[in-house]
C-alpha cells in the first residue's frame, strides 16, 4: 500500500529538494477529535524543495544559587508540578480529541491524514492528499465504521482540501475546534497525532513551535506551490501525516500538518489554521473555493533581481512573460482590462508598498473577487495609477 506523504527536504548545510515518497503499508484509522487519514490512489509522489529562514539566539546569564536547601527544593517540586500538568494536558487533549480521527482511503491504496471540521461531516486535508478529484475515496472512523467521502473543494493556492461525509440517521460527528493561529508563540508547547506511515493510526508526538513565518516552495511533476508563513515545529510528523492536526494543550487546532524535513532531525511545517477558516466559510456558504485574481506573472525585485535586469529601484513585482503558454499577463482578466502590461512594476497595492518582503501574494490575500483596487505602476520610469476589479479565482 502506499501513502501520501508529507513533502520533505534534504538539508546537510544547505537545503535541497524535497520528495514526497511512497511507502507500501496498511492504512488504519487514525483517532483524534477531529482527525483522518486520507487515503487515495495513483497520485505521484510530488518533490519538494523548502527554502526557509532561521534565526539563532545564544542566552547567557548568571543564576545566583539559594542559600536555604528548602527553597531549592520547593523550586524543583514546582518544576515536576509543571512538568506534571503538561503531561496530564497532553493526555487530556489526545483522549479529546481521539474520536473525531478517521483514516481516508482511495481505492485502499493511499493514504494521509485529515480531520473534521462540521459536525454534519466536513473534513479538512492537504490538497496534494486528494488531488484526484474523480477518485473513490473512503473514510474509517475511529470505531472502525466506513463512509464513502466526496472531494468538495481544493483550494487554488494553500496546500487545503475539503471532503464530504454523511452520517447515519443524520447523527453528528465529532469534531474538532480550532485555535487561532495569529497568537502563537515560539516555544510554545503543541501536538500532533496523524496516519504515521499510514500503518500506525492514532500516533501522537510532541514538541514545541520552532519558528513563525516560514516559506517553503513545494513541487512535483508539474505540480509547484509556494506557502508563505508556514509553522516550524520539532513535533515529529512523518510519513502518512499530511493533513493532519496541530493542536495546543487546549486541544485546539492551530495547524495542518504539510511539510517534513529528511536530512534533519526534528523539523516539519504546519499550515496556519487561520487561513484555512475561510475555506472552510466558503464551502458551507457557496460550495467553493475562491480567491481575488490579479492576471499578471511577476516576479518580486530585490537588489539581485534589479542588477538582472537594469531595474532604477528594488522593490515591487515585475511584470515578466514565462514563455509561449505563460504569458505576463492572463487573457480578459482583471490586469488585461485594467492595462496592465509586460515589463511594468507594481510598486503599491491599494497604497500598500510591495516588498520582498510583503509580497504582492500576501498583499492581495486581504481582498475578494470584485473589490476595487488601486495600482501604482512604474512604466518606462513614469509612475502611473491604475484601477482594477478584481477577478475570481477557483480551483
């Protein structure tokens, strides 16, 4: 049997690609308040590379012992009180969370996580989970029952999925809630339980928030997706659980499980679960999956990308053609009817500068399909202002 897994990266000193593998083994059901594991057919292992930023800090300090042997010791036992009530969270969350965790499988063949998100049987997991829409997938509960699952929706820019499960008798599900992710701290203490190998259902592993922000670029075939402010944790996620939930000691998801490191201990990648909440929205309101559509293909300038091509400033987005069947600007789309035109640079969006850093993709995720935007545009040294409608964008 094989299984879906998360994306993976080499790293010996510098990062190198990321693959996606495949591995023969049972699918079992995964057991967490919200959780499944997803399982489906001939999809190839995608391959992907994650490039990301960290940042070390070295503490130093002095620590003045206390003279009174008594004092030490009520130091140490509030110490394993602490340790105790981590422990005690740690199980209470996983016992919680455990009945809502199914496995899903496409044609018996594949697998990854997911967890429900409705209780009337909605589940959330990583696109490239279930990117054959057309297949069969089935899920197993975690009391061993079976329901066929339907691909709802796929989300055109995150790594996100939505299926579709009914229940019996129009009883509800289990689900699980979800956190906020914008309040996270590094550090902070999280969990992860997904399809580990798609054979060890229910595994739990613990760590800690490692880093906030991280950008990673994923591709397979002719599958490429790049995720922006993307969780580092040191909870161990291996094989088998894309799609599954990060949750704090509160039993709160805070997010999808995505991306694993190989060549290095202890480093995976989580989807924040706040940009997953208006997928979810959107398929309980409108069935899809939408975002606001611009129509160009740019690329972001920095100082190299100014030197490359002769640029009098560094920063905006430069417009720029692919290729034949990549053209810099998208066919009657919302650049197209607003002028928009190979070899310009957006330099503002709505008055809010592009960078390097603030990406014209991070920018134009705050807007929806029919908002009005204004443009400043640098064209042959002239800055220019243009307004656009944005355009919709689905799967």
């Amino acid at each position: 049997m094989s299984l879906y897994d998360l994306p993976e990266f080499n790293f010996s000193g510098k990062l190198k690609k990321v693959l996606k593998g495949k591995n023969k083994t049972n699918i079992g059901i995964i057991a967490s308040a919200v959780f499944l594991s997803i399982v489906f057919g001939f999809l190839a292992g995608a391959v992907t590379s994650v490039f990301f930023y960290s940042q070390f800090n070295n503490y130093s300090g002095e620590t003045n012992l206390k003279p009174f042997p008594e004092i030490e010791e009520k130091e140490e036992k509030e110490s394993y009180q602490s340790q105790i009530s981590q422990e005690a969270a740690t199980i209470r969350t996983v016992k919680e969370s455990s009945p809502a965790v199914v496995s899903i499988m496409k044609r018996e063949m594949e697998g990854g996580t997911g967890f429900i998100v409705s209780e009337d049987g909605l589940i959330l997991t990583n696109k490239h989970v279930v990117l054959d829409k057309e297949a069969d997938y089935t899920v197993f509960t975690n009391d061993g029952r079976k329901f066929p699952a339907k691909v709802l929706a796929i989300d055109p820019v995150e790594d996100l999925a939505v299926l579709k499960i009914e229940q019996e008798n129009n009883t509800l599900f289990p689900v699980l809630k979800l956190g906020n992710s914008d309040s996270l701290e590094i550090g902070q203490a999280v969990i992860a339980i997904g399809n580990a190998l798609a054979e060890f259902r229910n595994t739990v592993s613990v760590g800690v928030i490692s880093g906030l922000g991280r950008k990673i670029t994923a591709s397979g075939g002719s599958f490429v997706e790049t995720l922006e402010d993307v969780i580092q944790t040191d909870a161990a996620i291996n094989k088998g659980n894309s799609g599954g939930p990060l949750l704090n000691l509160k039993g709160e998801v805070i997010g999808i499980n995505t991306a694993m490191a190989i060549d290095a201990q202890s480093i995976g990648f989580a989807i924040p679960i706040n940009k997953a909440k208006k997928d979810i929205e959107q398929v309980k309101t409108i069935g899809k999956i939408v975002y606001p559509f611009l129509g160009i293909r740019y690329t972001l300038i920095n100082e190299k990308v100014k030197q490359e091509y002769d640029l009098s400033i560094d920063y905006g987005a430069l417009i720029v053609d692919g290729g034949s069947s990549k053209p810099a600007i998208w066919p009657d789309s919302a650049a197209e009817k607003g002028g928009l035109k190979e070899g310009d640079i957006l330099l503002e969006f709505n008055n809010e500068k592009i960078t390097f850093e603030n990406t014209l993709a991070k920018i134009i995720m705050k807007y929806n399909p029919g908002d009005n935007v204004v443009l400043k545009i640098l064209r042959s040294e002239q800055e220019i202002i243009i307004n656009v409608i944005l355009d919709e964008r689905s799967e």
